[in-house]
C-alpha cells in the first residue's frame, strides 16, 4: 500500500480544505508530522483510516464526531485519499454523517453519511470501472484488496497513540487472528476443518450403523416376542448368542405346529366328504319334488291355455282384414278434405266476381287461368315504372327539402363567424399577458420569500432587544454578585490572617522566642477578635468561584443576545415591520395575480387554437353548404320533368284501379284462384273412387277370413303386444311340462321319493368345526414358520451389519485422535492446532526480525522469545512472546517494560512483522508506515538509535511518516510536515531542510 494524496474538509480540527501531497512528503522515504498539542497531527491518521475503513483508531472512534466545529455553513465534511494497493491505483471520497443548517428556514437537519471509490487506472477483475458509489461495497474492496480489517490495520500500518502496543500485549486468540489474515493460513485452517467435518461425518456414519444394529436387534425382539439384551458392554458375542437361542426355539415351534395342522387337515377332509354325500341326496329329493308340483300347477291350467290359443288363431286370422280395413279410412278421409278444398277454392273466385255460374269444367278453368296470368305478365313493366315514379316523387321532396336546409345553415354559419375574429384577438391578448406573467412568476416568487424572511427577522427584533437588556441586566448582577463575593472572601482571608495572628500571640509567654520572629520580647501582641476557620473560608471561596461561573456564562449570554441583534439589525438595514409587511401585502396580491394568469397560460394557448380552428372550420362548413344548395335546386327541375311525362302512361294502363300495380295484382291472384279449383276438383274425382275401390277389398277379404263383415274382423283383432304374450304363456307352459318330465325320466332318480328327509346340517356343522381347527392349526404353523424365517434373515442381517461395524469403529477412533491432534486436543500436549502451528512458526520469524532491531534500539539488551507453551488453564498455546532481559539472563512479560521499553518492543515488532509479510506476498503489502508519538519517551542516546533503524528502512522502499511534537526529530528529519493551529482551525505547512517553507500544501 502506497499513498498519494490526502484531502480533508471541515474534518476535526480543519476548517477549510487541507491537500497533503504524500508523493512529494514521502520523497525520500521517511517524514515528519509536527505541530503544537491539539494542532491536529493525529486528525491526520485518523483521515487516512475514515477514507479506507469509515472509522478511527482508539477512543476517538467512540465519540464519532468528525465535523470541524469552526467550518463555514456551506463547507461540506469530506476526506478524499488516493492510494495504490496491489498495483491498482483508485480514489476513495467519504463523508461522515454530521448535523448541517437548514437550506431555509431555522434549525438543523442531519446530512447522511457518503462513500465512493473510483478507479484511476484499470480495475482488477471483476470490478466495474465505473467504480462502486455504497457504503458497504467500498468496505468490502478497501478490505479485500488490503487483505485486513481496520484493527489489524492499525495494529500493522497505522501505530496510533496508545494502542500500537496491543500487537505486544495481545493473547493469542488475538495474534491468531491477525497473523492468520496476514499470512493467509487459511488453507491450514481448512484443513483443520475438513478433519473436523471428516470427523464428525464419520461420526455420524458410526452412530448410523450403532443405530442399524440396534434396529436389527429390536426387530429381531419384536419378532421373537422377546427384549434384547440392554447392556451395550455385553458386546455383539452375547448379541448373537441370544439370536442363536431365539432362532432354536423358533424352529422347534415349527416341527410342532407341522404335526398339529397335519392332523387337522385329515379330519377336515373327512368330515367335508360326508357333507358332500348328504348334499348330493338333499338334491336329488329337491329336484323330484319340484317336478311333481310343477306338474300339478300346469294341469289345473288346461282350461285356461285352451281360450289364449282361441284368441290367438282369431287374431291372426283378423289381421289382413284389419288392414284393409285402415286403408279404407284413410281414403274417406282424403274424399273429405278434398271436398273442403273445392268449396275453398269456389269462395276465393267469388271474393274476386266470379259466381257459381261462371264457372265451367276442369279444362275450361285451366284454359281462362292462362289468359288471365298472360294479362297480368303484359303489365310487368309498366309496374317497375309506377314504382319508380313514386321514387322519383319522394326523391323530388327531398331535393326541396335539402336545397331548403342547405341554404338556412349557410345563413346560420355567416351570422356564426362575423363575432369570432374579435374573440379570437381578446384571446392573443390575454395569452400574452399570461406568458409573461408566467416570466415574471419566478421573480416574485423570489421576492415574496425574501420578504418573508426579513419580516420574520423584524417580528424578532423587540424580542432580540428585550433578551439583550436582559442579558445586559443579568450581566450587571452577576457582576455585582461576584464583585460582593469576592469582597467577603478577601474579608474572610484578612480576618482568618489576624485570627491567626491572634491565635500565635496568644501561645506566647514572657522569655520565650517568637516562633515567628524569633525575639524573646513582645510588646504589642495581636488580640482575637471572631475567628475565621478554614471551612468557613473555603466555603466563601466556592461561592466567590460559582458566583465568577455565572458572571463568565451571563457575559456569553449576553454577548451572544447583541451578536444576534447585531445581526438582525445588519439585514434588516433601513426596513422596519410595518414597511415589509406593506411591502410583502402588495407582493403577494402580485404573486397571486401572476398565479393566477400564469395558470390560464395552456387554458388560453387551447382556446386560441379552438378558435382559429372553429373560424376555418365554419368557413369550410359554409362553402359546402352553398354547394350543397345550389346542387340540389338543379336536380329537383330535372327530375320534376321527367315525373310530368310518366303520369299520363301510368292512368291509361290503371284502367281503373288505383294503380298498375295493383291492377297486375288483381289478375295474378284472379289466374291463381282459378288454377286453384281445377287442381281441387281432379282431387276430388280421384279420392271418390279410390274409397270405392278400397270398400270392396275389404268386404271380400272379411268373408274370406271366415267373419260375418269388416266390424266382426274389426273386433277379434290383438295388437302385437298382446299376440307375442299369448304366444309366450302357451311356450312357457309346454316348456314346464318337458322339463318336469324329463326330470323324472333320469335314471338315478328313479328310487328317489319327493317325502324323503336328508339330514345336512348336523355333517355341515361338524365339517365347518373340522375346518376352523385345520385353519387354526395352519395359520399357527404359517406364524411359525415366517417368525423361524424371518428370524433367520434378520440373524443374518445383524450378522452382516456387526460385521461392517467393527472397521467402522476402528476407523473413527484413528480418525478422532488424529482430529484432536489437528486442532489441538488430546494427545498434542503443547495445545496447538495446526494453523497455530504454522502461524507459530511466522511469528518466530517475526521474533528473529524484530529482534535484530529491538537489540539494536535497546543497545543489546532485549531479544524476542518465541514460546509454544500452552496458555493459562491449559488453552491453546504457540503464539506467546515475550522478550530475554540479557542483564538479568532470565525471559520476562512483555507487559513487564517500561513506556519507553515498550514503545522500541512494539516498533521493533511491527517493523518485524512488515518485514516478514512483505517477503512472504513479493513486497507488494506493507510499505508504508506510520507511527504516532512515543519518541518522547527515549532518552537522546535510544533516539539515535531508532532514527538509524527508521532511516535503514528507506533502502528497501519504505515510507515511514512519524507524528511527534518532540523539538530534536525537526532537526533530523528534513521533509517534515507542519500542523498550524488557530482559533479559525488548523492548516497545513510544508517544509524542506532547515532554511524554511517550501510551499503550502
């Protein structure tokens, strides 16, 4: 890490922006920070760490007051540091959070913290060039790239005041975790890692299997009907010995429940053949019976089946008659409606003139319809004619009617556009006036809000005057307070002097020397008037000290109450409360006036577009009525010409009727109702003798049939529903018959009697005894035999999991001692896991770096002693350091030094470690250095000493910077850079050499 350029704003004790130029600071290597007590050198650091990490080192991070209390208003507080890390150069900006004045009005308003970080070259990987603008993304670069956290980094980079020494004192918890970042262990703490989660996922592995066994253990309980041995320290022997002896027993349970069900079996079977041989003669009986009563049923139905086959051989007979018969019907009924129609058709000619005698034979009636329709045919013409004459009529109205209208709205639209050219100039104006009182708005605006302002500072100004008396007043009684209590205390002091006096006189006695001055004569001793004691004085000495407090605080009040009047009256200048409050009145009529005329600016910029559109629009509107106008006026007298030339032709063809049209109707419907009667009367003729014909099939078809007439057929008629039944009863009855005979025709039937009696139930029940036992009997060896089977799978089971058990358990307890020697624990006496094992070897590297210069600085006399010892209550150990006393030969506590001690321990150890972690990642890391205060403590001799070692650090690259007030390192150190306090805040000084300034920063 290199830097470059510092800039702060109105950040601790800076007013103003300070730039610090660390190219040209660090020129040669080693700088100086120097400057009075308070003047702000730390500020400095502390800049440097609130750009990188957004805090500070030490307490002053507690107090996160960064903002200068002396800043102007408008000065924002801001650090800006450019820096290269890793060979990437970028730019951090951060703001802390600070309370800010209102941009208006009074009071204050909280400015939220910032952060940015932009790269100045080429980004690394993975990173945008646009850089990143949040607060925690500009953490997390600045922490990856410098590989450390903000402690570490003031434990290594930045040595502030009073804590550059807690890398010295630290645990070992403490030093592991830095160095572990430093040196990136990591990988050796994965590694513990990975042998911990290798341990704990053989661990698990080796209590599934424990679980399995168990399972398999109590799954063969279960099935045994029997508890497993509990006692884990029995071990897998007595586990599988008590499987043997379950499985012994369940195998002899199995050859007796064999014999048993072998038993039963024979017994059922035997009672199930007695039972098969009584069924089958309950059966033979039963089938017997049944014929008998079946054929008794069927014989006292002879009668009865003798009239359905009566019915039945009627029915068929009736069925050809029947037929006839319908058809006869149906033909009566078309001679009806055929007679209905001709009287129809007679009527429809008489509603058209023609009577009864008109009306002549079939042929003539066809002959006349023909002359009629070619009648009506000539007509058809002159029908299209008439209908287009009333067309043309109506069409003759219309053109009057638009012509009419036409002109109207051409009148009504000039009367419309004579007004609108004087409207559409009132428009332009008051748009005008509207735009530029919407210019204007802004301006009074402005106005109106500075008027506000100082009429609210003038509304103040009694009051300001009011609180200035008063603090003036209470200024003057504080004073005369003070003044009064300072008397009593001088008074009191004098009184408590000549009390003493008085006291001493009174311990003299004639002869004896004055243990003031010495004579052995008094002449004139002190006499004792009302003593003054010592509490008496101290109490009037508190007061006289309260009553200064509150003269000093009633002075502030007051000279803050005339800053502020003094202040107000400046702005006001020759304004009082009644002119702006005049003055602010018209401003607001005008800001309202101005409003409001600026809020009709689009309304008036759409109404003159309106009315320059509606003026073009009526224009248009009224040509095309002209025209419309003038058109149609033409077409009327055309048309009306042809209408006059059509009528004559049109009365002459109407002979009579109203019109063409409906003398053409006339005759149509004439020739239709004619050719009407002639289809009704070949009907007619047709169905008379199709009835006759029909009539006589039937009466020879009845006598034919064997009945009297048509009705008697009629009558022994069935439907087919009734048929079909007739002829199912008469099978189902034969059919009856047959079996039931058949039945008794079977020869092993024939010994057979219907009131024979077959006992069954007795040999069911015996037999349903005989089958429940031999069910119980094979179900009692099927259990038997799947417990013996089961058992012996899951013996084989237990045997196999036991089997895959023990090189589990073997594996785990090498496994567990070797993770406990990994990370610390069991049979590694020293304590130290393996990360601390490789740290502890960095860290002795570290000792013998930092060594060569502590024995140096310390003129020989202190070494580092690295030590792997277990820390206190037997933690872990092998970070521990300490240093060798050679004038006492025996290793001593760090903590043991003395401030100066410590200050060359700890700068000889960061130096150490910056040595060994920069050799360990190329040199790329620590090269730069800052240490704050420290020197005061040495001695001019340690001094020099340390100066060579910080100067050695130049020829590897190295930039150190010191901070110290200390008079002697001004004359050593030749860049230095100078903090200058003031009551207006500190700022910054550049010198080079002794000869003076070199240029202001």
């Amino acid at each position: 890490m290199r830097l470059h350029r510092l800039e702060v704003s109105a950040f601790g004790p800076y007013a103003a922006r300070e730039v610090v130029d660390f190219d040209a600071l660090g020129a040669d290597g080693l700088f100086l920070l120097h400057g009075d007590t308070g003047a702000g050198k730390t500020t400095l650091l502390d800049a440097v760490a609130f750009a990188l990490f957004g805090e500070v080192p030490g307490a002053r991070a507690e107090v996160k007051r960064f903002r200068c209390d002396v800043a102007d208003q408008a000065t924002p507080t801001e650090v800006v540091l450019e820096l290269t890390v890793q060979g990437h150069r970028f730019r951090i900006a951060r703001s802390p959070e600070y309370e800010r004045p209102k941009r208006r009005g009074e009071g204050t308003t909280k400015q939220p913290a910032k952060a940015s970080l932009k790269w100045v070259d080429e980004p690394p990987g993975g990173h945008s060039a646009d850089g990143v603008t949040r607060i925690d993304e500009v953490a997390r670069v600045v922490t990856d790239l410098l590989g450390m956290t903000a402690q570490q980094f003031f434990q290594l980079v930045l040595l502030p005041q009073g804590e550059f020494a807690r890398f010295l004192r630290a645990r070992n918890e403490d030093r592991e975790e830095l160095l572990g970042k430093l040196f990136g262990t990591e990988r050796f703490g994965a590694v513990e890692q990975w042998f911990v989660e290798r341990k704990r996922s053989r661990r698990r592995e080796l209590d599934e299997r424990r679980q399995s066994v168990r399972e398999w253990l109590a799954r063969i309980g279960q099935v045994a009907r029997e508890d497993p041995p509990e006692d884990d320290d029995t071990g897998p022997g007595a586990w599988v010995d008590w499987v043997d002896e379950v499985r012994k027993r369940a195998a002899e349970a199995v050859v007796e429940a064999r014999a048993a069900a072998d038993a039963s079996a024979r017994a059922r079977e035997d009672a199930a053949a007695v039972l098969d041989r009584r069924r089958v003669v309950a059966e033979r009986v039963r089938r017997v019976r049944a014929a008998h009563e079946s054929l008794a049923g069927l014989e006292k139905e002879a009668d009865l089946r003798g009239e359905w086959r009566a019915e039945l051989a009627a029915a068929r007979r009736a069925a050809s008659v029947v037929e006839l018969a319908a058809e006869v019907d149906r033909q009566r009924t078309r001679v009806e409606r055929a007679e209905d129609t001709d009287a129809a058709a007679q009527r429809a000619l008489a509603t058209l003139g023609v009577t009864d005698a008109e009306l002549p034979e079939v042929t003539s009636l066809r002959a006349r319809a023909g002359e009629v329709r070619e009648e009506a045919g000539a007509l058809a013409g002159l029908v299209d004619e008439a209908q287009q004459q009333e067309r043309d009529r109506a069409r003759l109205q219309d053109l009057v009617e638009t012509a009419t209208r036409a002109t109207a709205q051409a009148a009504a639209l000039g009367e419309q556009l004579e007004g609108l050219p004087d409207r559409t100039r009132r428009l332009r104006a008051e748009l005008d006036a509207a735009s530029e009182a919407s210019v204007r708005l802004d301006t009074v605006r402005a106005r109106e809000s500075d008027l506000a302002e100082l009429l609210a500072e003038a509304e103040r100004l009694p009051g300001l005057e009011q609180e200035a008396a008063r603090t003036r007043e209470a200024e003057q009684a504080a004073v005369d307070a003070h003044q009064s209590a300072r008397e009593t205390v001088l008074d009191l002091r004098a009184r408590r002097l000549a009390g003493m006096a008085a006291e001493l006189a009174g311990e003299l006695t004639d002869g004896a020397p004055c243990a003031v001055c010495g004579s052995t004569t008094h002449p004139d001793p002190a006499t004792a008037g009302h003593p003054v004691g010592e509490a008496e004085e101290q109490a009037a000495t508190d007061a006289e000290h309260q009553a200064e407090q509150r003269r000093h605080a009633a002075a502030a009040a007051r000279h803050e109450a005339e800053a502020s009047l003094a202040a107000v009256r400046e702005r006001l200048g020759e304004h009082t409360a009644e002119s702006l409050r005049s003055e602010l009145t018209g401003v607001r009529e005008e800001l309202v006036a101005a409003s409001e005329s600026a809020a009709r600016k689009e309304e008036l910029e759409a109404a003159v577009r309106a009315a320059e559109s509606e003026h073009e629009d009526l224009t248009a509107r009224r040509t095309e009525a002209e025209k419309r106008a003038t058109a149609a006026e033409e077409q009327r007298r055309a048309l009306a010409e042809q209408v006059e030339q059509r009528t004559a032709r049109l009365e002459e063809a109407a002979a009579g009727f109203a019109d063409v049209g409906a003398r053409r109707g006339h005759l149509t419907e004439l020739a239709s109702a004619l050719e009407a009667l002639a289809d009704a009367r070949s009907e007619l003729h047709a169905a008379r003798v199709r009835l006759q014909e029909q009539e006589e099939a039937a009466v020879a078809a009845a006598r034919k049939a064997e009945f009297a007439d048509v009705d008697e057929a009629r009558a022994a008629a069935r439907s087919g529903e009734r048929i079909a039944e007739l002829e199912r009863l008469l099978a189902e009855a034969e059919q009856a018959e047959a079996a039931a005979r058949a039945v008794l025709a079977e020869p092993e039937l024939a010994d057979v009697r219907p009131d024979d009696v077959v006992d069954v139930e007795s040999a069911r029940q015996a037999a349903e005894e005989a089958r429940a036992a031999a069910e119980r009997d094979a179900a009692t060896l099927q259990a038997c035999t799947q417990r013996a089977g089961d058992l012996d799978a899951l013996g084989e089971q237990l045997g196999q999991a036991l089997r895959e058990l023990a090189p589990v358990e073997e594996e785990y307890a090498e496994l567990e001692a070797l993770a406990d020697v990994v990370n610390g624990r069991g049979q590694n006496t020293r304590r130290m896991s393996l990360r601390s094992y490789v740290l502890a070897a960095r860290l002795e590297e570290v000792a013998l770096a930092a060594t060569a210069r502590l024995r140096s600085m310390s003129h020989g006399r202190y070494s580092f002693v690295h030590s792997d010892d277990p820390g206190r209550r037997n933690t872990r150990g092998g970070l521990g350091l300490d240093v060798l006393d050679d004038y006492s030969g025996l290793v001593r506590s760090a903590k043991t030094l003395s401030g100066g001690e410590s200050f060359l321990a700890s700068l000889s150890l960061a130096l150490g470690l910056a040595d060994v972690v920069a050799a360990e990642t190329g040199g790329a890391l620590l090269d730069t250095l800052f240490v704050d205060e420290g020197f005061g403590t040495l001695d001019g001799e340690t001094l020099d000493v340390v100066m060579d070692v910080l100067d050695d650090l130049r020829a590897g690259g190295r930039v150190v910077g010191l901070v110290s007030h200390v008079e002697e390192l001004r004359q050593r150190i030749p860049t230095r850079l100078r903090v200058r306090k003031g009551r207006g805040g500190s700022t910054l000084l550049l010198e080079g050499g002794l000869d003076g300034d070199i240029g202001v920063a």
